[in-house]
C-alpha cells in the first residue's frame, strides 16, 4: 500500500506543479497571439505551485533528495502527456522513450529494496 499512495501523491504532486507552471505560463505568455490570459491565471498557478510543495512533503520516505530527485522523472512523464492533453502537443518517439526512461529512473530510485 505504501508504494500506491507514493506514486499517488507523486501524480496529485505532479498536477499541481504542472498545471500550476502552465497556469502561469498562460497568465503571462498565453494565447494565441502570445498575449498573456492575466493576473487571475498567474495568481491560481501561484497558488497550486505552492500546494505542490506541501503534497511533495506528504511522501512516506523521509529523504527530501530522494523524493525530489525520483519526483523529476515523474515530471518530465508528466509534462509530456500534460502538452499532449492541454496544448495538442504530439511527442515523437523519443519523448516516449525518454518519459519511460526517467519513470524507470524514479521507480529504481524511490522503490528499490534498501537494507534499514
């Protein structure tokens, strides 16, 4: 159970920080003519960035560089299929490869047997 609550908090995690950045990027750059969306949308992604620094202390594991560290790879997945969703971003196969790659790497980091 342990490792499905982590990897639940670390997809919650990524949501906010994730959509956070890209409420943000949309208050200042969005639009389609680069025109940004204004202060409400800066303001909310302010607000979910900073809940996504409360969810990240949530994790069972004590190690603030483990989780961090194993969290960057859940980040780039989640980018990946956070443009694919809100932008129409369309990934080439190196995306994907380079998504699961960094997957395995938090995997091996985060839940891998350790002697304690």
């Amino acid at each position: 159970m342990t490792v499905a609550r982590s990897a639940a908090l670390f997809v919650l995690a990524a949501l906010f920080e994730i959509g956070g950045a890209w409420l943000v990027w949309q208050g200042v750059r969005g639009g389609a003519h680069g025109q940004g969306r204004g202060l409400l949308w800066t303001g909310a992604g302010v607000v979910a960035l900073g809940a996504y620094g409360f969810v990240a202390t949530l994790q069972p594991d004590a190690e603030f560089g483990r989780i961090l560290a194993a969290y960057g790879g859940v980040f780039v997945a989640g980018s990946i299929a956070w443009g694919m969703v809100a932008d129409g971003y369309r990934p080439d196969r190196w995306d994907i490869v380079g998504a699961l790659v960094c997957l395995a790497g938090m995997a091996v980091i985060m839940y891998a047997p350790r002697a304690r």
